[in-house]
C-alpha cells in the first residue's frame, strides 16, 4: 500500500500545492515589477512576503505527505511569523527609546507625536498577539491530541536505554 492510500496527498495534489506557492511568487513578482498602479504595488508587497513564508510549505509537498501536515506546518510557520513581527514592532520601540531624540512639545509635529498612543495600544499589535497565542494553543492541542491517540492505540515502542 503506498503512502498516498493511507489519506496523504495525492500526486495531484502534491503537484497543485507546489504550483500554487510558486504561482504566488511569481504573482507577487508581476505586482511589483508593473508601472501602472501603486495599489497593485502594495498588493504584490504584502503577496511576497506570503510567498517567501508559503515556500517553507514546499518540501512538504509530496505525494503521501499528510494534509494535516501540511497544515500543521503552515500554523508553525505563521505562528512564527506572528511573534517575529512582534519582537520587531518592540525592537522598533526600543530603537526610538535610545537612539532618537524625543519629540519637541513646541512643535506641531512633536505635538502629534505625543498625542499618539503608544505601540501596545494599538489593535494591530493586540490582533497579531492574539493570531500567535490562538496558534500555538491549537498546536499544543493538536500535539495533546496526536500524543493520547499514540498511547492508547497499543503501539509498545520498546527502551532501547541500556539495562532495561
């Protein structure tokens, strides 16, 4: 029985998953190389840095490769992604703490700046925070889940620690 029999992926739709995240590249890559629009600019800028995550998904596609691999793998990597960006949003944060100068409250513009609520005010950095905490509480789910139905399927995988 090969692989793909037991739910993996199919050659098909191995081959589909891997056109698919390449094709998003190369999407991405003909948004930002057009001259007509900068709306299409931004949509391919935001499309490339899915793909670059989207291709950490290629060596799983596979034929027999489970989907629930594959998906398990995509929640890594976004998961990943999501506490990235708020390690960078802090080092951001930190950077203008040490490194500028504060702003000038007889200024219009230092003004604004003092108005403005800070970074972990906002409702992108509590949404991104939350998208990371959801992800990795599924994933600890899902390893609770895939690790009770090892124990109770009566698989013995024997010590292979000397003396026993």
């Amino acid at each position: 029985m090969s692989r793909h029999d037991q739910g993996g992926l199919s050659p098909a739709a191995a081959r589909r998953l891997e056109y698919a995240i390449i094709g998003l590249g190369v999407a991405a890559l003909l948004l930002i190389f057009q001259p007509f629009e900068i709306a299409l600019f931004t949509a391919g800028g935001i499309i490339v840095v899915v793909a670059a995550l989207a291709n950490n998904l290629l060596p799983l596609a596979q034929p027999g490769v489970p989907a629930r691999t594959v998906v398990k793998a995509a929640m890594i990597v976004a998961m990943i992604f999501c506490l990235v960006l708020l390690v960078a949003i802090f080092a951001a944060h930190l950077y203008g703490l040490f490194f500028l100068k504060p702003p000038d409250p007889t200024t219009l513009g230092g003004k604004a700046q003092l108005a403005a609520r800070p970074w972990y005010m906002h409702g992108f950095t509590w949404t991104v925070a939350a998208i990371a905490c959801v992800l990795a509480g599924v994933l600890m789910l899902q390893g609770r889940r895939e690790a009770g139905g090892e124990e109770g399927s009566g698989e013995h995988n024997p010590s292979t620690s000397p003396g026993e």
